[in-house]
C-alpha cells in the first residue's frame, strides 16, 4: 500500500486545461494513495479542482514569456513551492511546464519527476531555421533536466519519443491515449438525415490547428456543386502568437456554408448535428482530445496524416487522413465523401468502437496509476 503521505506535484500552465484534458491524472493520483497539489495559473477551475480532491497552488507560468529572466524567476519560485510543500514527485505537464518544472526539481531536490509531452505545439508546426532552433534549445534544456534524478516519459503517440532520443518501447516511455474520454458520458447519437454533408471543426482557433484548410476545402467542394456545410467551434487564443482574428473568424463566416459560432458549451450537441468531424491540424498534437470526443459521439474523422490524428484514424476504417496544409487534397476528400454518405457513416460506428477499445479515461487511469505507485515506491 502507498503511503497516504506521499504528496505529488501537477506543474500545468491553466487550470483550464488541467479540467478540460486531465482530470483523470488527478483521479489516477488519488487512487495511487497519492495527496495531489496542483501549481497552476488561476482563472475560474480552482473551486472545481479542489471539489475533486486537489489543493491548487496558484502560479503564473507564462506560455508567451521566453526570455531568461523570467525563466529563472519563475523556476525560483517553483523551486520554493515544491520545497515548502515538501512534494515527492512532479508531474510537469506540456513542454514549457516541463522546462520550468524540471529545473525547478532539480533546484528543490525532487527526483522523481514525470514528463507529459502532450504535443510539440508551434515548434512543431512551424518550419524553418528559426523553429529548429528552438528545437535544438529544447532538447538541450530537457536534456540538463534528465541528467539527475528518476524521470518517467508520457507521450500520448508513439512518433513523439524519437524527437527526444527516445524510443516508444524504452523501459521509461508510456504512451497513453492522450487524456481518454468518458464513453458514457460521450455516447453515440444518430447522425442528421438531411443537409448534406454537415463537417464541424472543434478546437482553439489558432493557425496549426488548420481551419484555414478547412475553410478553403468547404469553399472549393461548394464551388463544385458539392452540398456540404462547415461549423467552427472555438475561440481565438490571445496568449498563442498565431491566433487567428475575430475579424478573419467573422469574414469567413460570412461565405456561403461557413459558420463561425464561437465556442461550444456542450460538445455532444455539435455532433448530434453533424455528419464529420474535420481537424486539418499542420502537426504539433498529442493526441487531440476534439477528435476523441467526436468519435466517441459516433463521428467520423477527417484529419491529416500527423503524429496524434493518425495514431487514432486509420484510414477508411475511423476515417480519413490528408497530406497537411494541402487544401486541395481535403476538397478532393471531402467531395468525395459528400457521395458517399454511408462510408461516413460506418466510419462514424468505427471509430466509437476504437474508443471503447482503448481509448477511454479508463485506459489512462489504469496507466497512469500504475505509474504513479511505481515512482511513490521508489
């Protein structure tokens, strides 16, 4: 039996994202035995937070800020947090909590340490020699940050490893299936019977995850005589420094069979209203958590052929994958499924059967828990 003792330390940019995509990180924790603090921004989710078991320990980590300054300053007080709380185990989670957060346990003496990378971000979408430097530094830092202690590797694909050295067999690699979903609470719904071909993208309207392709795509099928339809679903993300405008969201969503309608409230009610769920991500994902809950509702998936999206589709069988940043060929398909309806269909039944499979909160729990007990035994 762990010891109830045993305190483990989530380092998160938002508290936001710790509700929309972790929660059963926190769960595993609990179950492990483990007394769960999480270090994070503060917005609204402290009180949801700690209603589940955790204490909330607010800190700004800024996701724009690079320069050095403000690196070590923040890595100092982290540092103090982990010490004064006297934490066991971290568990850092997305690449810039795991740069602040590992130097801040090297710093306190904390070393057992949990690296959640849940996706390259920008530096992975972005190219050119800018963008491989900042590689370059990152493997650097990540790097001086596993030279001590005991470190555990979350990956949510398997390409994502080899970026690191590493190898998705390696004894401390985990590949999870991203966060899971909640198959009872995202349940299967008959899709529409009328409309044509209804597509929604869900997800934060910023430049990697491609709704530009998506737009291009609609606009081209329509252009052909092709009777199809695109929702947005998501907000521009103001600390992301290629957010897209509220200004480019609304003149798009002045075209014909494009809407921009902001976020979602209740994600189960866009599926329950569309046939396909389109992500024309340029790369950077984990494993996108839209994707995963659309499929759990019974959608079909149109993505392209990326680390994350294509560990889950497979093509024909959950959906379908495209070249990235190639409008065209997401037309082509799109087009094409447009005449096929009962191939989106099937695809649609598919993919909730892959989810129930093994990619449930369930899975992660039992994952993660695993892991958990593993380090707090060390």
């Amino acid at each position: 039996m762990v010891s109830k003792t045993a305190r483990i330390a989530f380092v998160i940019s938002e508290d936001w994202f710790f509700v929309s995509h972790f929660l059963p990180m926190l769960r595993a924790a609990r179950d492990a035995g483990l007394d769960p603090i999480i270090i994070t921004r503060v917005s609204r989710h402290q009180p949801t937070l700690e209603r589940l078991g955790a204490r909330v320990v607010p800190l700004n980590i800024e996701r724009r800020t690079v320069g050095p300054l403000s690196v070590a300053a923040s890595v100092r007080r982290m540092a103090r947090i982990l010490k004064d709380e006297e934490v066991d185990i971290v568990h850092c989670i997305a690449l810039r909590s795991i740069i602040l957060g590992g130097m801040a346990a090297n710093l306190a003496g904390v070393k057992r340490r949990i690296l959640a990378v849940t996706g390259g971000g920008l530096l992975t979408a972005n190219k050119g020699f800018a963008a491989a430097v900042s590689r370059a530094l990152l493997k650097s830092f990540i790097a001086l940050i596993v030279l001590r202690g005991k470190n555990q590797f979350l990956f949510e694909n398997v390409t994502d490893p080899m970026g690191f050295g590493l190898s998705a067999d390696a004894s401390n690699v985990t590949i999870v299936p991203g966060a899971g979903v909640d198959p009872d609470f995202f349940q299967a719904t008959t899709p529409p019977k009328a409309g044509g071909l209804r597509i929604a993208m869900v997800s934060r309207m910023v430049w990697s995850k491609g709704a530009d392709l998506a737009v291009e795509a609609v606009s081209i099928a329509r252009q052909r005589g092709f009777e199809v339809s695109l929702s947005l679903y998501g907000n521009p993300d103001p600390s992301n420094p290629r957010s897209l405008s509220e200004e480019t969201l609304k003149n798009w969503s002045s075209q014909p069979g494009i809407d921009w309608r902001g976020a979602t409230e209740d994600v189960r009610q866009v599926w329950a209203a569309h046939d396909l769920a389109c992500l024309p991500t340029r790369g950077g994902e984990g494993l996108p958590r839209s994707i995963l809950e659309a499929a759990s509702c019974g959608r079909a998936i149109l993505t392209t052929n990326v680390p994350g999206s294509r560990d889950f589709v497979r093509e024909g069988h959950e959906g379908w994958l495209v070249d990235p940043d190639d409008a065209m060929a997401l037309a082509n398909r799109i087009c094409a499924l447009a005449k096929t309806p009962e191939l989106v269909a099937q695809a649609g039944i598919n993919a909730r059967a892959r989810i129930v499979a093994g990619f449930t909160e369930a899975h992660v729990e039992a994952q993660v828990s695993a892991l958990y007990r593993a380090l707090a035994v060390l």
